[in-house]
C-alpha cells in the first residue's frame, strides 16, 4: 500500500471520534468550532474589517464584477470543452495504469505531486484569495459577512466565507453572480500574474551552457541505456565510432551520427564530472503491440533494429536493385514507415540483445505492413537504446510555453489542456533532476529555485482552484453562475413570470450538475484505476 494512502486511512480512522467530539463538546461551539454535514468548520471573524474597507469602492468591484462574470464565462466553456475531450478519449486512458487515489486529492503530503511545503503555502494562498475576494463583492454589494473561517474532514479542505444567507437570497440577480464570480476571477488572476513571473524568470533568470545539447531524460529497463550506466539528465557531448568522434551541439547532431546500431563510445557530463562509456546506440524495440504485424512474426520487446527493406512487387523477397535501409536512430526507422503503405511488404533485420549484449546475427523475416492512418503499421514503439532525450531549452520551453511545439488549432488547444498536466511529469517549472543545467543570472542557484518552486504551485494552485470552481454544477461557484446566467436569458427572451422561470432554471441546473458530475467522477475513476 502507498504510504500517502495509508496516512489517508489513519487521518480517517481518527477523524470520526474527532468529530464526535467536537459536535457535543460545549466548549468548541463557544469558541467558534462546529460541525455541519460531515464537517468540522471553525468560524472566526478574521479578515472582516479588512473586507468591509476594500469593499466601499463600489464603483470599482461593480466594473470587477463584469469582467468577473466574462472570464467566468470562458473558462466554464473551456472546462466543459475540457470534460468532453477526456471523455472522447476515455478508450486510450482506460488502456494505461491508474494513477492511484491520492494522485486525485489536491492535498500536499498526500498527493504525491504535490510537495508538502510548496504546495500548503500555495494551496493556503489559493483559498484566502478565492475567499477574501467572495468577502469583497459581499460588502460591495451592502451584504453582510458573518464569519470567515477554515474547514476540516480529514483533512484541511479550505477556507470559507459566510455571507449573509437571507441577504444573498434577497438581493439582486447581479449582485448575486458577482459575488459567486469574484473567486474564480480572483483565482484565475493571481494565476495570471504569478505565470507571468516564473516565464520572466525562466526566460531571462537562468542559462545553460549546453541550451541545445542532448539530454538524458529517461531510460528504459533492460535496454542498452540501463545497461550502459550513464546516469539519468546526462549532458551528451559527443559519441565516437570507428569513423571518427562527432561533437553533438544539438539533437539533431547526435541522432544523426548514429548511423548503424553498433557499440559507440558516448561522452557525457553528470553534475559537472565528464566520463566516456561503451553504449550499444541504435533503434531499440520498446514495446510490440499485441496482434500487430511485427508480434505475428515473432519480433520480440528489448530487439534492436538493423535494417529494413522495402519489397517492390508480389515477390516476398527482395529483388537486387531494391535498397536495405540501415536504421541508425528511431528517427530513421520513422522516416522510413512514414513513406510505406498498408499491405507493402518489407523485410526486416534485427539483433536480439540479452544481458548487457548485442548478438550481431541477424534476425530476418518479412513482414506484410498494416493500416494506420492510411500509413504502413508494423506495431512497435521505438526509442534510440532506451534513452529518452531532451535538451535543456526545450525542458524549460515545455515548462513555460503551453503552445511549445504545436502548430495547429487542435495542437494548441491540446497544448492547453496538457500543460497543467505537465506538474504529475514533474514539471515545477522544471524538473528538480534538471536544476544542475542551468546558472542562474539574478541570484544563487539554490535561492532562485526556491523562488521559483513557491511562485509556480501559487501559480498552480490558484489556476486548478479557479478554472475548478467554473464548473457548471452546484455547489461549485460555477453552478450557481450557470443557473444565474440562464435565468437572465430566459428573461430576456420573454419568460418574465419569476416564480416559472425560476422552478425550470432549477430544474435544468439540476441537470447540468448531475451530468457535469457524473463526467468528473468518470474521468476520476479512469485515472484512478
């Protein structure tokens, strides 16, 4: 079992006689600390003069409140696009393994990306933030604050700030949305500005001596990058071969000095120390899929790939003047599928690699190709002898720019939705492993990163916080924005009687909710299992 989930479970197991207890005890209902529902709230009256003097520039939030209800808007339409994305791709997420539980409980400590001190200061501002700003549009609006104050069950789940309930059901439609939008906004904002400050200083704060050289980012089991010792977010410098050493200034560099699979000696820095190493480099067979051409014929996982050749014609068997293909990187193998057809007949060579060694006599079969987007299939997934690759600029580009790479419409818009996913890959803004490629240009390495991890998960956190609320499904903010808006609609499309208009905005709300729930959980349950 997980450690975060087995400290989930005893956090439970002690929250029930913690409840009880405070639910009879006398002394924690004088002292503010009650129960609601399954909850443990404690109301204080903390921040509320603070609320009261912003709130008296009426003018302002009134402005605040309309562009509130704007930015609301937006991202309730891009979470719901959002939701019905994940749900169009919900055949490929059930086909990989769960996170887990505690990967879908945004609480530090216990979600296993979220780092305990980083992310309690970021969630704590998060939620002050989100709450202070609902206070603000309370008082603006000549609403009365009750208490302010923080909620527990199991673990701390946020902050609150209770309005005035027969205030907020008497007061205008307007006045009501505005201070339902007032934390989204809020959220969304502060999100905003922090992002802005960790682009600024990723951009401009740190350099890399070696910007474009190839970097080690992941290394495959029982591959030839296992075996060969070189450590995970190794600088490559250069490989050598019996043709010569090649310096690789750049990816492209090294993907192209690869020319055949073989043994080349690699020179790579780790943390400052430059070593060489004997590596079998080459096009290494990841994975086979199950019943694809390459497992009908017996191509096996953990092979290395050295030739293939196209067959012209019905005949199975390469005629003189039809060229072998030597495969140096899985970019070759690429290019090469890339100009096949379905049905093309290819013959392949590869070498079995076993404990540490290539055996250099040729496996050779011939292969009928598949169908995959009109594109010859052969139904291997592939990598350069189990390195995965990077380089310093494009670690901090992912890190920073949600468009990196991506040039249509669609790439964006994925770009978008996968870029807050780039903290579970470790990505804060950088990895904490990458740290040692960069020199930071405005303070001590050790002190920008520091800065730069706290403002990040600010920024995190106030953006999952905010774009969550804009859910349209009660008793998110987002629900009651929904039936709001809907209302005012229907209204001004001539359903003036409040009292209908009201009972199938109710019923329609209910709805939405139900039906934006039901995607959430499934969603959940997908990455949980």
């Amino acid at each position: 079992m997980e450690p975060q989930l087995l400290a989930l479970i005893i956090l439970a197991i002690l929250y029930v006689p913690t409840f009880i207890f405070v639910k009879r005890s006398k002394w924690c209902k004088e002292h503010g600390l009650v129960t609601s529902s399954v909850l443990i709230m404690l109301k204080t009256r903390w921040g509320i003069d603070l609320m009261t003097r912003l709130g008296k520039h009426k003018r302002f939030w009134r402005v605040c409140g309309v562009v509130s209800w704007i930015v609301t808007a937006i991202l309730m339409i891009g979470m719901v696009s959002i939701l019905v994305i994940d749900m169009l791709i919900i055949p490929k997420m059930s086909s990989t393994a769960g996170l887990g539980v505690t990967y879908v409980l945004a609480i530090p400590g216990i979600n296993p990306v979220l780092p305990i001190v980083y992310g309690w200061i970021g969630l704590i501002i998060a939620m002050v933030v989100h709450e202070v700003a609902h206070g603000i549009q309370t008082k603006a609006n000549d609403m009365d604050v009750e208490n302010t104050g923080i909620i527990h069950c199991i673990v701390p789940l946020g902050a609150f700030v209770e309005p005035n309930n027969d205030q907020v059901q008497k007061c205008s439609r307007r006045a009501r949305m505005d201070l339902y939008a007032a934390g989204i906004t809020t959220n969304f904002f502060v999100a905003m500005i922090t992002f802005i400050l960790v682009f600024c200083g990723m951009t401009s704060g740190i350099s890399s001596d070696y910007g474009d050289n190839p970097a080690v980012f992941g290394i495959a089991d029982s591959s030839p990058a296992f075996d060969s010792g070189i450590p995970n977010t190794s600088i490559i410098l250069s490989i050598t071969d019996d043709t010569g050493t090649y310096e690789t200034n750049s990816l492209s560099d090294f993907f192209d000095n690869i020319t055949h699979c073989g043994t080349y000696s690699v020179t790579y820095n780790y943390k400052g120390t430059i070593e060489t190493k004997n590596v079998v480099l080459g096009t290494f067979i990841y994975k086979v899929m199950a019943g694809s051409p390459a497992d009908n014929k017996h191509i096996f996982s953990g092979s290395m790939l050295y030739s293939i050749t196209k067959i012209i014609g019905s005949d199975r068997n390469p005629s003189e003047d039809e060229e072998e293909v030597i495969i140096g990187s899985h970019l070759d193998f690429s290019k090469f599928m890339s100009s096949t057809q379905p049905n093309d007949n290819v013959r392949i060579k590869w070498f079995e690699y076993k404990d540490g060694e290539l055996d250099t006599t040729a496996q050779v079969t011939t292969v009928t190709l598949g169908d995959k987007n009109g594109v010859g299939y052969l139904g291997i997934t592939t990598n350069t002898a189990g390195f995965g690759f990077t380089t310093p600029n494009n670690t901090i580009a992912k890190g920073i720019d949600p468009f990196n790479g991506r040039d249509t419409v669609d790439q964006k818009l994925y770009g978008l939705l996968s870029f807050v996913g780039n903290a579970f890959g470790g990505y804060s803004p950088v990895p904490e492993a990458t740290h040692w490629w960069y020199d930071s240009n405005i303070l001590p390495d050790d002190v920008f990163w520091v800065v730069m991890s706290l403002i990040f998960w600010i920024f995190w956190l106030n953006l999952v916080l905010g774009i969550t609320n804009a859910l349209p499904a009660v008793p998110f903010d987002g629900g009651f924005l929904f039936m709001g808006g809907l209302s005012f609609i229907l209204e001004k499309f001539g359903m003036k009687d409040d009292e209908k208009r009201e009972s199938l905005v109710e019923r329609i709300g209910t709805a939405v909710t139900y039906v934006t729930l039901a995607m959430v959980v499934l969603v959940i349950l997908v990455m949980v299992i």
